[in-house]
C-alpha cells in the first residue's frame, strides 16, 4: 500500500495565481515518488487551473475540503460529491475539526461520508479529540466519533473509506512538540480495534488510517516509520513548497 499525503490548504491562497505557483512547486517533486501518492486539497475555487496542472498523473491526485450530502438541489452555496468528481476530484475530507467547530455534527458528517462513499470518492473522515486526559475519557469520545461519523456506512463501501486522526490539541505546534509516534501508534491500534467491532477484524484492517497535527519535514518520516500510519493530513506545511517537498522525501525514503 502506498503512503497517502494530503495537502489541506483550507482558505489559502489569496490568488489562482499563488495556487499554481504553490503546486507547480511540488509537482516535480511529487511525479519522482513511487511509494507515496500526493493529494492536494485546494479551496474549490481553483479546482480548473488545479487539474490542468496535474493532467492526468496517477501519484498525484486532486481533492476538496468539504462536501454537501445531497447530489444536486436547492442549496445555495454548497458543493456536491458529482460536482467535485465531475470537477477533477477524487479525494474529499470530510469533518474536519474546524468544521466541526462550526457546528457540524457527527450526523452531518455520517450523511456526507455515505453519499461521498457511494459516490465513489476516496473520503477521508477526520477524527480527533480536544484534549488527552489521563483517565482515558478521551477513548471513548473517539470511539463515539467514530461511531457516529460512519453511522449507516456499510461494509461494502470501505475500500474507498480513509480515517485522518488528527488530536486538535496537537494541531498548530512546533515539530517537536508534536504528538510522540508511540503514543500515536497506541491510538492508531484503538482505531482499528473501533473499526472491527464494527465491520469485522479483516475490513477493518484494509481502512487507510493517516494522522495530522504538527507534521514537519524532522518528524514526518518518524511518524510513518514508529507511528503505525498510512499516511499524513499536513496543513500549513502544505503551502511552502520547500517544506511539504521535505515532508514527501522524508516520507519516501522511509
């Protein structure tokens, strides 16, 4: 299984123009891997200059941010999974916590998951809890997310499912105040654990599980390596070419 990148550069940049510049300089980078397949989710906005750039690359691959749970319809402002398959997607993340902090619920999440799934996007359901306390209330606050967040889901649509866990309290910091890849590892073992109760041992080990929260180029390829994931959701990193460039090289070489 290749390792998955995913560039989430939320409402970032200013400009087309930035964007091409942005992705342009990673490209080189990215058509040179042949174990890690590079996502870049831009803000739909630039989906057309986007997918001109990547063409038709089989290692790099265009994604959205967000996605609404109806195909098509009266509702002003949103964006449809055909709409984004249709535009060049085929990757899409889906409750993100900062989404989530604006008030989308478990079972917006779990509709959106479905009919993204059906649709056939690879979806990427984010988890992550805010804080990490010692009694271990944090489980089942993941294990309720994970829950909820899949309800409906069936076993039959999991080939295209990718689980980001991304620990809010972790996001935004240093390299190295990011979370240690044991301690990840640890989380990524309960994951699965969550995922078998509810799909079964075999299915639920084939689900890609990435992390996000503080990736840099000195702690990426640690994460991979001790961290027992299938990949990465790097935010800011993502839009200095040098630095994401970094992440991939550290990521491959591993």
């Amino acid at each position: 299984m290749k390792k998955i990148i995913i560039a989430n550069w939320k409402m970032n940049p200013f400009s087309a123009k930035e964007a091409e510049y942005i992705l342009n300089g990673v490209k080189k980078t990215a058509a040179k891997l042949k174990k890690t397949q590079t996502v870049i989710c831009p803000p739909f906005i630039y989906f057309n200059n986007l997918r001109k750039i990547i063409g038709k690359s089989t290692i790099l691959f265009l994604g959205a941010q967000n996605s609404f749970w109806e195909i098509e319809g009266a509702f002003t402002g949103e964006v449809s999974p055909e709409m984004i398959k249709n535009s060049g997607g085929s990757y899409v993340i889906l409750g993100h916590s900062e989404r989530r902090a604006l008030g989308e619920s478990d079972e917006m999440v779990s509709k959106k998951t479905l009919v993204c799934l059906k649709t056939g996007l690879k979806t990427v359901v984010c988890i992550g809890e805010k804080v990490r306390d010692e009694q271990g209330d944090y489980l089942a606050f993941l294990k309720n997310e994970i829950r909820n967040s899949l309800n409906k889901v069936q076993k039959r649509f999991l080939r295209n499912l990718i689980i980001a866990y991304e620990p809010i309290w972790a996001i935004g910091k240093k390299d190295a105040e990011a979370m240690l890849p044991a301690d990840i590892h640890e989380t990524v073992i309960y994951i699965k654990k969550v995922l078998s109760e509810i799909y079964g041992q075999e299915s639920a080990l084939a689900v890609p599980i990435l992390y996000g929260g503080s990736v840099g180029g000195k702690n990426a390829g640690e994460i991979i390596k001790d961290g027992g994931v299938n990949g990465l959701l790097v935010g800011h990193q993502s839009l200095k070419p040098e630095n994401f460039n970094e992440i991939l090289r550290s990521v491959e070489n591993i």
